[in-house]
C-alpha cells in the first residue's frame, strides 16, 4: 500500500476510480465530493488528471463517466496491494495481542502452563497455580522475560491510590513556601488506607528541588499524570508532587481513569 498510494493524491484517484467502477450512470462530481469528504473542486482537479493518465472518459469532463480498460487494471493493482498491506497489519496487530510478556519468577520450559500475578506492576509467571494462567512460548531462566500465550482467567489485582501534593509556584515561594513537614508526614503515613507509598511521582522543577530536600527517590518524572495512572492500575500507590496548575493534568486523568485520589495543599 505505501508503495502504491506513495504519490500526493493516489489515494483519492483510487477512490474516484472504484466509485466510478460502479458504472452509476447518474454519478456526479457532487455525489463524489460528499462521498469521499472532499471538495467538489478537488474531485473536478482529480478526475481531469484521470481523464488525462486514460483512467477514464467523459465528455467534455462531465458524467457519465467510464472506467477504462487501464483504470481497471489500475484499480486491481492498488487493491491488491492494499489488501496485502491490511493483512500484514492484521497479522501484526493478533501477533500483538496474543503475544503477553512476564517475568520468569522461576526457569521456565517452553509449553509449560504457569500461573501469573502482579507484583509492584510488574507481570511474573511461576509454576504455582493462580486465579490467571497462560502457556510458555520459548524456555526462559528466572529473572528473565518470558512470552506467554493463551492467557486465560483474571489477573488478581488491585488499583492503587494516588495522593496529590499542589506545592507552590516559584512565583509564590517555590520550596520555601511549602510545608516540608506534611509532605514528609504524608509520604511517612502512606495512603487513606494506610498502605505504604510505592512511587513518588513530580512535575515541575519546585516539586523536584522538594523531593531532594526530603532524601527520598523520584520514581516517575516525565508524562508524570499518564505515567502515575498508569502506575496505580498496575496496583501500585503514587504520591505525586506537583506544582500550581500542574495538579490539574493530574486530577483530569485520574478521574478519566477513575482512580481513587486526594489532593493536599503543600503550602505552609
């Protein structure tokens, strides 16, 4: 397909061509245009450029038109190939889906049906039996990834929780002007269920300077709203750091992805 609609508009002459193919002898540059969503005028460009290559005839560039012998040839030609191009896409996309990729908790043979859980976000597969199972595709040694196929059952797992800390602009005091004790307290105490923080997530220089003072780790940092959802599906707890409106991009996503959150105010 890239090779045959590679040209600026091969693709809207493969279309003119096919509609035209129909032999609709009532078919006007109008009925084509809402068709194909394009302006009227670029379908009178594309098809006098057809009539010009010998795709098609008309008479004095009005319907009805014909399809020629080479415009049929041309159209079976870019089919062809598009349908190659949409089965290799097809066959990449199911490659794709039944295709899951773990870590081997222990040396794993391939054929071997495991059973799967997560941990810490993380996927690993063992001998034990689990409420999830899949089968082993190639031999794989412990600590290794491992692919997997026919996934059957549900992956216990729990969503985890995030805690938003809105601290200060620059403008307004940056560090200086937050309250370093609660957010310390915060990380200490752990979630609304008291459950440890596993990641610390920030956004904005303030909120990394903030991280640092307090000796703990930056776990996420870049695409940190997407990254943080993304972490507590996996049935990980986020404390989030962020600066001013910043908390904003956070809460969106969060509720987009309905995790359960809270937002504290880091200023003194």
């Amino acid at each position: 397909m890239m090779k045959a609609f590679k040209k600026r508009g091969a693709l809207t002459h493969f279309q003119i061509l096919s509609e035209i193919s129909k032999q609709d002898p009532h078919l006007k540059q109008k009925d084509l245009a809402e068709k194909l969503d394009i302006t009227i005028q670029a379908v009178s460009e594309n098809i006098k450029t057809l009539i010009e290559l010998g795709y098609i005839t008309s008479k004095d560039g009005r319907s009805p038109y014909k399809i020629t012998q080479s415009g049929i040839d041309k159209v079976k030609k870019d089919a062809i190939n598009l349908r190659k191009y949409s089965d290799s896409v097809l066959e990449t996309m199911n490659h794709y889906k039944t295709i899951w990729p773990a870590i081997a908790k222990e040396d794993l043979e391939k054929d071997d049906i495991v059973g799967l859980y997560m941990e810490d976000g993380v996927l690993y597969a063992h001998k034990k039996e689990e409420n999830a199972t899949g089968v082993v595709l190639e031999d794989a040694e412990a600590d290794m990834d491992v692919a997997l196929t026919n996934l059957t059952g549900m992956i216990d797992m729990n969503v985890g929780e995030v805690t938003v800390i809105n601290v200060p602009t620059i403008k307004d005091g940056g560090s200086k002007a937050s309250d370093l004790d609660l957010i310390k307290n915060v990380y200490e105490k752990g979630t609304n269920s008291g459950e440890e923080i596993d990641k610390i997530a920030v956004a904005g220089t303030v909120s990394r300077a903030i991280v640092r003072k307090l000796g703990l780790s930056i776990d996420i940092e870049y695409a940190a709203p997407q990254a943080t959802a993304n972490a507590a599906r996996k049935g990980l707890n986020v404390l989030a750091i962020c600066v001013g409106d910043m908390s904003k991009a956070f809460t969106r996503e969060l509720e987009n992805e309905k995790i359960k959150f809270n937002i504290i105010d880091g200023g003194k």
